[in-house]
C-alpha cells in the first residue's frame, strides 16, 4: 500500500509539472491546459518516460578526467584563482575513504558540472522560460515533424551545451540499428576483436598468435590472410604490431651483445647500454601485464553500457602504445646506431640523440645516458684523480702505449678523437689528458707521491669526492670544475718538482754555458789547450786524454764553481769521421740529462743542441785562428828593416804582401767579430732571456716543453741553421775554410819572412867573416866579396820568388773571400728572419759593401 501511495504521489507531482510548463510556454497558448486534453496527456507520458529511462552520460566514468575538465573550464574562462581553490577542494573529496565517503565520486563531479553549465545558460537567457527550453521540457510536442526537425538541428548528436538531450524514440529505432549493427560486425569480422587484441598483445612480447605472426618476408608481424576481417582492422593490427617488430630488434640486440661478451668489441659501455635498455624493457613488461589483465574484460556493445571501463578494443590499445612505441621506436634507432660502435663513440652517437625539444624524449635519453654513461665517467675520475687507466676494453678516449721512461709524456699517452664523446670538449678533453699523464710522470719517472694529497684538495674544491660514482651524465660542469682544479694543483706540483728537486733552470743555464760556449774564459782554455791535439787525423785522438784535457779547462777556469752534478754530466764525444778528418772535424761535447730531465732534453733535442755546438764551435775555431794569425804577424811588422839598401826592391816586394795580408786579415776579422757578436748577444742571450720568462709564466709541463722548443727553435733559425736558411749556412761554412786557409797561408808566408831573415843575419855574419880572413891572407888572385855577393843574389831571387808567390796565394784568396762574402751578403737581406736582416745592417754599417756592390 504504501509503494501504491508513493507512486500516486510522485504521479501527482508530474501532473502538477507538466501543467505548470504547458501553461508557461505552450504552443499554442492554453489558458488552463485540462488534464483530460490529448495534449496533456502526451505531455505526461513523455515527462514519465524521461524519469523513468536508464540512460547514462556518453562519457567514460573517470572522476580524474571529469576534474581536470572542470579546472580546464575555469582556466579558459580567466578564474585561474578558482581553478586553484576547486583543485584543493577536489583532492580533499577524492582522499575521503571508508565509511561516510561517496563511492560514485565521478557521478557527483559530473551533475555539478552539468549544473554549473546550465545555471550560465539560465544567467545569459532573458526569462525563465528560455532556461526550461534549454532544458529540452519547454516544448513538449510530441508531434513526428517536430522531432525530425529538432534532431536534424542538433546533428543527432546526445548532448547539448553539456546537457544530455533524450529523444522520444517510441519505436524503439535505435535498439534496432544497435542490432542491426552488431549483426553487421559479425558477418564482417571472422574474429572477435578480443581475440585480436591477445594476438596483438603476445605479438608486441615477441611472440607469435594464433592469427597474427611474424612474417619474415615482409619483416614484421601481420594478421594472416585467411582470416576475414575488414581492411581497417587489418591496417590496425599491422601499425599496432610495429611495437613487437621493435621489441623483437631492441631485445635481439641485448641478446646478442651479452652472449658476446667478454668479447672487446662489447666493453663496458655497452653492457650499461644493455641494462639501460633492459631497465625500460621492465617498465614494458609491466605495461602489457596490466593491459593483459584489461584485455580479459569483455568488450561490451555499443548499445550496451559496459559493467566496467576496464575493457581494452584496438582503439584503446593504440591510445595505450603511444608513448610505448615512441621509446620503443628510439630504441631500436640508438641500437641501429651503435650496433658498430663502442665506448666513447657509442655515448657520443646516444648524446646526439638526446639532443631534442620533446620532453619525453628528453627525459627517456637523459634516464638512459645516465647508465650508459657511468662507465665512462668512471674512467675519467678514475685517471684524473689516481692516474690509472682502467679501460680493459679500449673503450676511453685516453690510450696508453708502453714506453720507456724519457718517452713517457710525449709518447705514452694520447687522445684517440674516435671514443671522445661529444658532450666532452676537445679542450676539455686535453686537460683530462694532461691531468692524468701529470701524475703517472710524477709517479713514474719522478717518483713522487704528492699528487694523492693535490687531488684529494682538487675533489673538495669542486665539491665532490674521489670516490667511484661520483660523477655522471648531466654533470659536465661538475666534470669541468673537478678536472681544472685537479690540473691546477697536480700541475703545479709537478713544476715545484722539476725546479726545485731536480733543478731544471740551473741545467738549462748549464748547457747554455758549456754547449753554447757561453763560458768565456772555459771555451778559451778549452781551445788552447786541445788545439794541438785536434789538429791530428781523428782516427789517431783519445777521447780519454781530450776527458782529461776537459777536466784540466773546467780546474783552470770559473767554471769550477758549479755544482759538480752539473759537471759530472759535461762529457767529450767523438762523432764519427772518415779518413780524411782532423780532430777539429769530429770534436764536441754533451750534456747527460738523466731522468726526467731527458723528457725535455730527448736525444732529437740533444742532437739539436749538438748541431748548434759544431757551428758555434767552427766559428770560435775560426776566431780562435784569427787570434793566432794576429799574434803571428804583431811581432814581424819591423821585420822589413833588417833588409840592406840593394835588397830595396825585395823590401818593397815585401811591405806589399804583408800590407796585403794585413788587409785581408782586417777583413776577415771584422766579418767574424761582427758575426760572433750577433750570434752571441742577438741570437743566445735574447733567446734566453725570452725563454726565461716563459719558465716563470708556465703553468703545466707542456708549456714548459713548448717554451723550450721554442727557444731551441729560435736559436736554430737566427743562427743560418734552419730548413730555409742552408744555402746561407753553406756559404757561410765555406767563408769560414777559407779563413782557415788564409791563416795557414799567413803562417807560411811568417816562416818564410822568418826564414828570410836568419839567412839575411847569417849572410851578413858570414861576410864579415871572409873580409877578416882576406885581410889576413892577402890573397891577391881572389877578389874581394865575389862570393858574398853571390850569396846575397842568391838570398834576393829566393826572396823574390818566395814573396811573389805568397802575393799571388793572398790575393787569390783575397778574390775568393771577396766573391763568396759578397754572395752571402747578397743572400741575407732575402732571408724571411728579420734578425738575419739586421746581421746584415751590422756587417755593412758603412755602407762598404754596399757600395762595392751595389746588388747588395
């Protein structure tokens, strides 16, 4: 009784209703619309249809989406404050739980969205009547015609404005054409769409299904032919399948790389490659085990409202695999792309890819170069902070050869610029280079342990630790801090060892006295003494007795005061010679650089320094010739009047070739005064001088080295000993054997005026001798001095001849001086060096040559 008196009430109240909105609104207007009228009657019965209906809302029951459209809603509207305030209210209403909550949360979320809609509706409308007619009560005719043209202005479609829009279908058409579709499907479809939806999804594990295989003709995983689906289905089927066709390459590959390994050609880069991509093959896997679960729901009619949302179509699996397929698709390109590569190479050929504006993508390579790249930036603390190369797989951009201990810097270690990954640069990359080279040349050829406590200082000051990961990818700046202020320290400390332990400026200055001749007082000592002796064939000279006569120049001369470690390694050396050699020829000296002097001073360096010292050693020999011809004809210059009144003409003969000599002398004199001069101050002590302070600003061994190779250069080039300068050093060797020449022709032409003038003494003692005898006899058949006077005929003509032919030998060379110094001179001024441009200012200061020569 008391459901019977229920429904006579709401009945009741649907009457009262539907009277109320015909007598508002009607068509046409009624007065007081009875109840008995066809018109109210139709009225009444829709009004109760539409209460009485199981309809549902065409959307998906998600009370996250229905709340992200609300926001979405406010947003666009300008309520960005709003927005916000129904976010905090929405999470406080969907943490509710248990006892008291609303379990059909999104049900609420929609009325009061649907409400919302409708009340701005009703707010923009001008009287109430046109909010019921937004409604879709305010007309309630039920008339064919109006139907039609009500649904042909609405599209058919369910809803408006957000409110859902129900149609009076007394025939039920549409439950009709539900079936009629349903049938539709069946008759085009072979297999069910849950069928396909497994296959797909063993498909996308590898795996082949009943319907849909792996096709190896067309490579990838295709619905087979005999089965009868329509052409959409199918092309859908194959573009899902795509992710099992990348799966199958990615997880081939990981197959593959580890049951190659330990292979080189797999290292350890790749192997965190292979986990990295294993790692989001694991997320995958998650992925298809929740829609596998989906997957047994089942996929409801479109007619019928589905128990659950959690049913999964292939539309539904292509909305799932769209961030899937993206990973996937840049997996199975990275794996393509170093499927050749390995180490550095490999992480730089990754990076390049990362290299992207999609977030996602961004974030996927950023979370795989964090583990493909953790053995690399091992490898770089590992030989930045301990020097050690830990790269079993020749897979780090730092390669190391075994060497012997002077090649250490220079040849054991380098940069391999195919594994240098491109997020390290190639500055970047020569300073890790250096820093780790510092301290295995400290380690081994210094045999220092002070880096350890120069690295632990570098690590706090960029703000890490030398323990193992502490570096990453993605932290190149932290890489970059860690690596300069390593290299500032361990390079620093390494200079401190080569200055001040092993004395490196004091032997530099060393060899620049001895090896250079810089040592005045020694090299003059050194040449007196030895003179003797290297004028003998080669062949028949001790280097023991030169050992010693060495030793007997060091005792004799400044050069004493040094350090005896720095003496101790100045030693003679006797080049090799040929038969026709003299001591001169294959004479010279060297410097001992032991370890780890002997990285700088390499034996290229020293055979440098050695072809700087034969030149430096000819010139002062020449000088040291000049010298001797000079004392030679000092003492003789009064030597012309010894000579008698009827030796006039042999007087003359004589004044003019000594004058001759001496001019020659004069000469050749002021060309190597002027040469010596130039070499000595404008080529060593400018070079020097420069080359000191390059020591004091350098800040790592390499600029050390680089400022000695510079000075060694300098020296090189201003002293004619350069590739561009030999047919100047030529020329400039053949003036100084012709020097040499002369001063054998000047001390023959002195023996000869010597010999000349003991006979001349002799011959007038001897005449005297024979008047005293001729006296005493009274010999009268003899005449008087017939035979002096034969003898001092004899005495002229050889004194004739002897002068003429040293006159012509003098001024033959004086030809050949003249010619040969013209042609070097006449070279110098067309030599690119600019110095040797102002050699040539000094030898021509006068303008002398110049204007003998006007070429010049």
């Amino acid at each position: 009784m008391e459901e019977e008196e229920d429904q006579q009430t709401i009945l009741d109240l649907v009457k009262e209703l539907v009277n109320r909105l015909l007598s508002q609104n009607p068509k046409p207007p009624i007065s007081n619309p009875s109840p008995n009228s066809p018109d109210f009657q139709n009225s009444l019965r829709y009004a109760i249809r539409i209460l009485s209906s199981r309809l549902t809302p065409s959307i998906a029951p998600d009370a996250a989406a229905i709340s992200e459209s609300i926001k979405r809603g406010l947003a666009t509207r300008g309520k960005s404050s709003q927005a916000l305030t129904f976010s905090e209210l929405y999470n406080k209403f969907a943490s509710k739980t248990g006892s008291g909550s609303i379990d059909n949360k999104w049900a609420v979320l929609y009325l009061l969205k649907i409400i919302s809609e409708d009340k701005k509706t009703a707010q923009n409308a001008s009287n109430p009547s046109l909010f019921l007619s937004n409604m879709g009560l305010n007309e309630l005719d039920l008339s064919n015609e109006s139907r039609v043209l009500r649904n042909s202005k609405r599209g058919d479609k369910g809803h408006d404005n957000g409110v859902l829009v129900v149609t009076k279908d007394p025939e039920n058409l549409r439950e009709i054409a539900f079936r009629e579709f349903v049938n539709l499907i069946k008759e085009e479809n072979e297999v069910s769409e849950e069928v396909l939806v497994r296959d797909v999804l063993y498909a996308c594990q590898g795996i082949d299904g009943k319907y849909v295989k792996f096709d190896a003709n067309v490579d990838g995983y295709v619905l087979l032919d005999s089965i009868k689906v329509p052409r959409g289905t199918r092309v859908m089927v194959r573009k899902l399948c795509e992710l099992g066709w990348l799966f199958r390459k990615v997880k081939g590959y990981i197959s593959e790389s580890m049951d190659r390994f330990p292979d080189e050609d797999v290292g350890t880069v790749r192997q965190a490659f292979c986990a990295a991509l294993q790692n989001e093959l694991l997320d995958y896997y998650k992925l298809l085990a929740v829609l596998e679960v989906q997957a047994m729901n089942p996929i409801p009619l479109v007619s019928e409202t589905a128990s659950s949302g959690n049913y999964l179509s292939l539309r539904r699996l292509l909305v799932w695999f769209t961030e899937p397929i993206v990973k996937m698709r840049l997996m199975a390109v990275l794996v393509d792309k170093c499927r050749v590569l390995r180490g550095g190479a490999m992480a730089g050929a990754i990076h390049l890819h990362a290299q992207h504006g999609d977030p996602l993508v961004n974030e996927f390579m950023r979370s795989l170069l964090l583990c493909v790249c953790s053995p690399l930036f091992e490898m770089v603390r590992s030989w930045v902070l301990e020097g050690q190369l830990e790269d079993i797989f020749a897979e780090f951009f730092v390669v190391g050869q075994p060497v012997k201990a002077e090649s250490l810097w220079r040849e054991g270690y380098r940069l391999h610029a195919g594994m240098l990954p491109s997020f390290i640069s190639q500055p970047l990359a020569q300073r890790i280079l250096r820093t780790g080279k510092s301290i295995n040349f400290l380690r081994a050829c210094c045999d220092d342990h002070g880096w350890a406590d120069a690295t632990t200082e570098a690590a706090a000051a960029a703000g890490t630790t030398t323990r193992r990961g502490s570096l990453g990818y993605g932290e190149t700046d932290a890489l970059e801090t860690l690596v300069v202020e390593a290299a500032k320290r361990i390079d620093k400390h390494l200079l401190d060892v080569m200055y001040t332990r092993y004395k490196f400026k004091e032997h530099c200055l060393a060899i620049k006295r001895y090896l250079l001749l810089g040592q005045g007082d020694f090299v003059q000592y050194l040449m007196d003494i030895v003179g003797k002796e290297l004028s003998e064939p080669a062949n028949t000279i001790s280097s023991f007795q030169l050992a010693g006569l060495l030793e007997s120049s060091i005792r004799s001369s400044n050069a004493q005061y040094d350090d005896r470690d720095i003496l101790d390694r100045l030693r003679v050396k006797m080049m090799p010679h040929g038969t026709g050699d003299r001591g001169w020829d294959v004479f010279s000296l060297e410097y001992d650089a032991r370890v780890p002097l002997d990285t700088v001073f390499t034996e290229s360096v020293m055979a440098r320094y050695l072809r700087i010292f034969n030149f430096l050693w000819k010139l002062r020999r020449v000088e040291h010739a000049l010298i001797g011809a000079w004392k030679t004809m000092k003492p003789n210059c009064i030597t012309s009047h010894s000579f008698t009144k009827p030796q006039h003409a042999v007087k003359l003969q004589l004044l003019s070739t000594l004058r001759r000599c001496q001019v020659l002398w004069n000469q050749m004199n002021h060309f190597i005064t002027n040469l010596q001069y130039y070499i000595m101050f404008e080529v060593l002590e400018v070079s020097w001088s420069n080359f000191s302070n390059e020591m004091e600003v350098a800040r790592d061994l390499d600029d050390l080295l680089a400022a000695h190779d510079k000075y060694l250069h300098s020296i090189v080039e201003k002293s004619l000993l350069g590739e561009r300068s030999q047919s100047l050093y030529k020329s400039l060797f053949v003036l100084f054997d012709l020097i040499l020449r002369f001063r054998s022709h000047a001390d023959r032409l002195y023996e000869g005026i010597y010999e000349l003038q003991a006979r001349t003494r002799a011959s007038s003692l001897s005449s005297r001798d024979k008047n005293r005898s001729w006296r005493q006899t009274r010999n009268k058949t003899s005449e008087p001095g017939s035979c002096l006077n034969d003898g001092r005929k004899a005495l002229e003509e050889h004194a004739g001849e002897f002068l003429q032919n040293m006159g012509q030998e003098l001024e033959a060379i004086s030809k050949e001086y003249t010619v040969l110094l013209e042609g070097f001179l006449s070279q110098l001024p067309m030599q690119q060096h600019v110095d040797l441009k102002f050699l040539f200012f000094r030898l021509d200061f006068a303008g002398f040559y110049s204007q003998l020569c006007p070429g010049t």
